[in-house]
C-alpha cells in the first residue's frame, strides 16, 4: 500500500493513537491491567441513571426515534437544541448568544481538527500560520491535527514550586509572544494532561493579548465549566465574540455518542458548518436527543455540579493521598489537582525517561501516558518534558491502589538504578 503525506501523518503511531489502542486494548481485551491512561469517564450511577431514562423516553416515541435515527439533520446540528444550549448559555452567563453561535460536532476531537485547519496550516498567499499554545504542555489529541508540518507552537509554563510535593504551572506571559504567524491560541481549561485550571486572570490577559493580535483565543472545556465542570477551584466561564468555546458531552460519561459543541461567532460558525458538510455531512442526533431535555431546563449544569464534579474531586484527592503516603521518598512531585480527571507527576532527576518508565509500567501491568506526548510545540532540548507522567484516576479504586504502589516500585527503581 502506498500512502499519501496524509496517510503517512495520520499512520505513524502518533501518541493518541497508541494511547486509544491502550485504552481499547485494557478496557475490552485485558481488563486485568491496571487502566491509569487514557481519558474515559468514570461510571457515574446517578448520571447513567439520567441518560437511561432519557434513552427510555426517546426509545418509546416513534417519532422522536425517527427524527434521531432516520433524518440527516442540518450540518450546524438540530436547530431546536442549539436554540436550548444558546438559551441556556445566556440565561445563566448572560452571553450574547442565539443557535447562530452554536454548532453541533461528532466529539469536540472532530471539531479541533476542522477549526484548527480552518485556522493555520498555508494561507491564500503561500505563508504558514500555527496555533499557540500558551501553555504547555497541553492535550495530547492537538499533536497530529494540522494538516501541514510546524503546526504548532507553544510555550514553556513558569514553574511555582509548592512545598516538598506538589508544583503548579502559571502561563509565562514574559515570554508570550504573537507572531504574524500565529493564526490563534489554543488552552484547555482545566488542562488535560496537568489538572491545572488557568486563572480568572490568566484567561482575561490572554483574551486581551488575543483581541489586540486579532486572532481568536480557543478553549477547550471538554472537562470545564459550564459542563460537564470537573473543576475543583474557582473559575469563571469565559467567552465573547473573539472566543471560541468547544464543549463535550463526553466527560458528562456520554464519549460514546460523540457529541461536541462549538460556541463561536456567527462567521466562524458558518465556516465550520461549511467544513462539517463536506467531512461529515451532518453530525450525530443521538447525544443531541438523549441531552436536549436537559439543556432546555438547564438541568445539565446542575447534575454535573450535583453528581460529576463531586465524584471526581472526592476521588483526585484519595488519589493524591495514595500518592503521598506512597512516594514521600521519592523526588516526585504533583500538579496541583485543580479539575479534569488526571494527575500529573513530576519525577524531577529521573534518571531514564518517562517513555521508559512508561514501557516498565505497562510490562507490570500498570498503564499510565509517558509525559513527552503533551509538549506540542516545544523544542526537545527541556528535561521536564521527559520526567513526567499522566495517570487517570477514574478506575476502580482498589486497582488504583495498586497501581500508585507499583508505580512507586518502579520510580524508586529507577532513581537507584540511576
Ligand atoms: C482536553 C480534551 N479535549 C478534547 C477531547 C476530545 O473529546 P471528545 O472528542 O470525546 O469530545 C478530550 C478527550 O479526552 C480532551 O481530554
């Protein structure tokens, strides 16, 4: 078979391809590893309970299940559920905001690709623009969307050391530069891989370096507010004309309907829908069916606050005291766990990389996500880059256990070995 410069990008093991077959592999084949990698929600009782009423209802009214199943509907996604998020958004945000603002995508990843591509790669006069991310690192999913070369951009984060154990990352707006090259700037909030969630502060100065460049501030709320709000601190929803906002109703414990939502101007809204025609024609109607109700009576924000936040703050911080009891010996240190569902650990010194801590991980068993993945953009001369690793925390909490302790075996390994 030969294949095209595309199909050579889109094949070479990129890091979120090794890690889906990770995670397909230990969730469907393997089910005895211990599964601290890829980014599957938790099993919420309370939440599936809610989607499997909704399903009920839907699956009971003929011409609710045809309308989901049996018709394309419009490229930008269901007008009525758009009018209910667009309703909802400015009831409880005052956004300015009408369905003309929103569309529907197959999964927030799917709408990444199309706006970044929309965005950067080669312009109309031959010169190349890239993304920035102002803070690395960042989601691993980003790597491999552009579809030219240099995609990407990013910037180092400035370190705040916290005690013996524990560190968070800050944007470093010293060295936040905007280019004639910069088509936009990209962060997730909270962050996927760290469980940083970037200030009120962060985000206004960003946005205002933004406006002045005149390109848009994109963020990434698959975990953040207003849902499914995996938020553990304070943090303000944020979006105006300039900012493209990109939810999900995956991290709701819905990634299998692959539905996600883009909240933007009407003109970049328009060229998205454009975009989602000739790649998908139209996206979805069941994540839109199974949720519509819960938008229109805004009950979405309030069981993500009342079931999905609880549940993942409660199990970040017996997670994190796992860790503690288990590596005070070790010069390991972690982000501080400020929303998403990961933990971000920082073996400062270690002396092989995380790739290879990765790799003895697995043979014992336990999957985590070797750090090197999340530095899009960044030079590969940074030791930080090669010290840390992500682990989830949403599996079963006994494997989980046994997890942080193998993990700890092998660190502590590894620094006598070194
Ligand atoms: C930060 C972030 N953005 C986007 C996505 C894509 O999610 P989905 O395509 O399921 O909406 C993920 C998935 O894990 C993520 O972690």
């Amino acid at each position: 078979m030969k294949l095209s410069s595309f199909g050579k990008k889109l094949t070479s093991g990129s890091g979120i391809v090794g890690l889906m077959e990770d995670l397909g592999s230990a969730l469907n084949e393997n089910p005895e590893m211990i599964f601290m990698g890829g980014g599957n929600p938790a099993r919420i009782p309370e939440m599936e309970a809610v989607f499997n009423n909704q399903y009920k209802k839907l699956s009971a009214d003929p011409e609710q299940l045809y309308s989901t199943t049996g018709v394309y509907q419009s490229p930008q996604g269901e007008l009525g559920f758009r009018r209910d998020i667009a309703v909802m958004l400015k009831n409880q945000f005052g956004w300015q905001v009408s369905e003309a603002n929103i569309a529907i995508s197959n999964g927030s990843q799917s709408a990444f690709y199309i706006l970044f591509n929309l965005l950067a790669g080669q312009m109309p006069d031959g010169t190349f623009k890239s993304i920035h991310l102002p803070l690395t690192p960042e989601y691993i999913g980003y790597n491999d969307l552009g579809l030219s070369e240099k995609f990407f951009t990013g910037s180092k984060p400035d370190i705040e050391l916290i005690g013996d154990h524990q560190f968070k990352y800050h944007v470093n707006f010293d060295e936040l530069s905007v280019g004639e090259d910069t088509a936009a700037f990209c962060v997730s909030r909270p962050t996927n891989p760290t469980a940083n969630v970037l200030t009120d502060n962060e985000i206004s100065h960003l946005d205002q370096i933004a406006q002045q460049a005149d390109i848009p501030l994109i963020i990434d709320g698959a975990y953040g507010v207003p849902f499914p709000n995996i938020n553990f601190v304070d943090a303000a929803p944020h979006w105006n004309s300039n900012t493209i906002l990109v939810l999900s109703l995956s991290k709701l414990g819905l990634p299998g309907v692959r539905t996600g939502i883009v909240v933007a101007s009407k003109e970049i809204i328009q060229a998205f829908s454009s975009a989602n025609t000739v790649i998908n024609l139209a996206s979805g109607n069941i994540g839109p069916s199974l949720t519509r109700e819960l938008f229109a009576s805004g009950k979405i924000v309030e069981l993500s606050k009342k079931y999905v936040q609880p549940f993942y703050q409660q199990r970040s911080q017996q997670v994190m005291a796992l860790f503690k009891q288990t590596m005070s010996d070790i010069p390991c240190r972690i982000h501080l766990s400020e929303g998403a569902i990961f933990l971000w650990l920082w073996f400062e010194g270690l002396p092989i990389t995380s790739e290879e801590l990765y790799q003895r991980l697995k043979q014992r068993g336990v999957l985590v996500v070797s750090g090197h993945h999340f530095f899009a953009g960044i030079d590969h001369q940074w030791p930080h880059q090669h010290e840390c690793i992500r682990v989830s925390y949403v599996q079963n909490l006994n494997a989980i256990e046994q997890g942080v302790k193998i993990i700890a075996e092998e660190a502590n390994i590894a620094y006598q070995q070194g």
